[in-house]
C-alpha cells in the first residue's frame, strides 16, 4: 500500500481535528442526471424528463479548489455519466491535473465508447445485479446483460489488464441468487465485486419523498427472507472461501454478515451495523445541477451556480455539519449502506 507525504497526511489529519478540509482527496461527480436504466431499487431514471448536466465550464471552475485540497481521485458517477456529451473533454480537464478517473456505469455503452475509456478513465465499476435474468429483470432493459458484457469483452480486447470490477446491491429481488452472482462476475471477465444492501430509507437516488413502508418492502428483505439469507451467506462463505482469500469479493466475510445484520435490524433482532466513516471529511458529492452534498445520503450545503465548491465544503455551515455530526447516532448515517473511511496516510 503506497502512503503519503508526511505533508499531505498531515493535511489530512487537520481536516479530521479542525473539521476545515485542508485535503479534499476524493470527490464525486454526477455529470448527468438521466439514466438508460430503469432499475427497481432507484429512482433517477424517474426524472430523466428533467435533465440537468454539468457543463465543461463547471469542471474548469471546478480545478482551482481541486489542486489546491489535493483532490486524487474523481469518480464519474450518475445517472449514467457516459450520457453527457461533454464527458471525455471532462476527462481531459481533470487528467492536466494528474486526477485518477473512476467511471460508476451501468454499462450499456461501453462498448460504444471502449477506445475513449481506455484513454481517459482509470477503471471502471459497473453494476450487476443477477445472472443474466435476474440482471435485465431488475434493470427493466430487455438486453442489459449482454450489452454490459459486450462492453467489458471490447475493453479487455483493447487493453486486457483495464481494471473492471462490479458493484451488486443485494435485496428481495436478487439475494437467493447470489452465488450465481458471483460466478455470473467471473465469467464476465470482471476483476472484483463488491456487495451492499439496498438503501430504502434515505432521499438520496432522486427520491423527492423518503419512501413509505409499503414501497421498502418491494426490496426490503421480508423477515422471512432474512431467515434464508443468514443460511446463504454461510453457505457463501464456504463456497467461495477461495474468492474471499484472492479478494475477487472485496469484502471480508464480516462485512458480508453485515448485510444480513443490516436487514435483520429492520425487524429488532439487532443493532445495524456499526461503520466507521469519515466521508464528509474526505470528499464531496456534486451533482448535475451542481448542489454539493457531503456525501449521497446528507442534505447539502451549496451549489456550485453560486459559490465555488472551496467555499462550499468550508463554509461555516459545511464545518459545522461535521463538527456535530455523530457517525454512531445519527439516524441518515447508522442506516447508510455505503460508506468511506480513508486513512490520512493512504494514496488513492
């Protein structure tokens, strides 16, 4: 693991003690707010009447406070990021600044855009939810599947070490199928996956209102579902022990129980899962109109239309939010399903 300059993890630690973000090293942009999918579990693509999208102008404006925090890594995510026009000029803009480039896609074209993605981006996370059934059901795109795969198949052909990992979100829908999940990520091709539950209790994902009970359940796991997926993570971990060793799943056999945690505590059998997260302090979330959030889940705290994004995340309002915020008691953070925690010292 390669570490910092004691300068830079020095930057780091002040913005965890002062709660002023010296270093700003990770940063996510919603360039578009559409989306070519009409997944079950989210709701952007119920807004794509209502496009917004940044501009080039935005991301230049964007460069200032992004050299000056240090900023490593911006991951492209949506939305479907590929769907603004203007995204590989994007690209180009932040790579002057030596910025590591991550693309969150659903991965319909990326065979269309293969030769660009090989020289702009970085790697690649796409999102799978199934075997090829499960996947186009859930998606509500007839052909998802295969796209995706045609995709990641004209990538590896033009560059076979491009790193492409996968992201599932595990739910009502999908979670009896999940070792077939995970064989379905490495006939693909994919280099990792990754797994959390799905979030039914938040704003974020262009939900305008919190869904209400009825609507959670379509995802939520029924109790006694979570009965059925305590006995297939088990099952899993034994399976695939050989997949956690390697790391081709990302997480530790822990952090998978925690998804059966995370849904038993809808029902009071327990606590949800304790995480440690310093996303606020960290990075950023800017989306296509340019509202910035501290991360997807918190209300935010600016826009770029009328403040630079410097201003934004060291306004006194910004600092506040994370001088009083509590990871371990508050409501939005103790039921979150994707968090961060990045050591001071760490290069991205």
């Amino acid at each position: 693991m390669q570490l910092q300059s004691p300068y830079k993890t020095f930057k780091r630690y002040r913005s965890l003690q002062t709660h002023k973000l010296s270093a700003l090293p990770i940063v996510i942009l919603m360039p578009h707010s559409a989306c070519n999918c009409r997944c079950v579990m989210c709701d952007i693509w119920k807004g794509n009447n209502n496009l917004k999208q940044l501009t080039a102008a935005d991301i230049q404006a964007l460069m200032a406070t992004l050299k000056k925090l240090g900023t490593q890594q911006v991951l492209m995510s949506g939305g479907e990021a590929l769907l603004n026009p203007n995204f590989f000029r994007f690209c180009e803009i932040l790579k002057k600044e030596k910025i590591k480039i991550t693309l969150l896609s659903t991965g319909l074209t990326l065979k269309k855009n293969a030769a660009l993605l090989v020289k702009w981006v970085d790697d690649i996370i796409v999102s799978l939810d199934g075997d090829e059934a499960t996947h186009n059901r859930i998606r509500n795109i007839p052909d998802a599947f295969n796209k995706m795969a045609e995709g990641i198949t004209a990538i590896k052909a033009l560059k076979p070490d491009f790193k492409i990992t996968c992201r599932t979100v595990i739910h009502r829908l999908n979670y009896t199928v999940w070792p077939q999940i995970i064989q379905s990520a490495k006939n693909l091709g994919l280099d990792q996956i990754s797994f959390l539950p799905a979030d039914v209790s938040s704003h974020a994902f262009n939900r305008q209102q919190a869904w209400d009970e009825p609507r959670q359940h379509e995802i939520l796991l029924s109790e006694k579902d979570v009965d059925a997926l305590k006995i297939i993570i088990g099952n899993l971990l034994i399976a695939f022990k050989n997949e956690f060793e390697n790391r081709f799943i990302a997480e530790n056999p822990e952090k998978i129980r925690n998804i059966y945690f995370y849904y038993a505590a809808y029902y009071n059998r327990n606590s949800f899962p304790y995480k440690k997260c310093n996303a606020p302090w960290v990075s950023t979330v800017i989306e296509a109109d340019g509202t910035v959030r501290p991360c997807f889940f918190h209300e935010p705290y600016g826009n770029l239309k009328t403040q630079s994004l410097n201003n934004i995340v060291n306004s006194e309002t910004a600092i506040d939010f994370r001088k009083n915020l509590d990871v371990a008691k508050n409501e939005t953070c103790v039921k979150c399903v994707c968090y961060l925690n990045l050591k001071p010292g760490v290069v991205l």
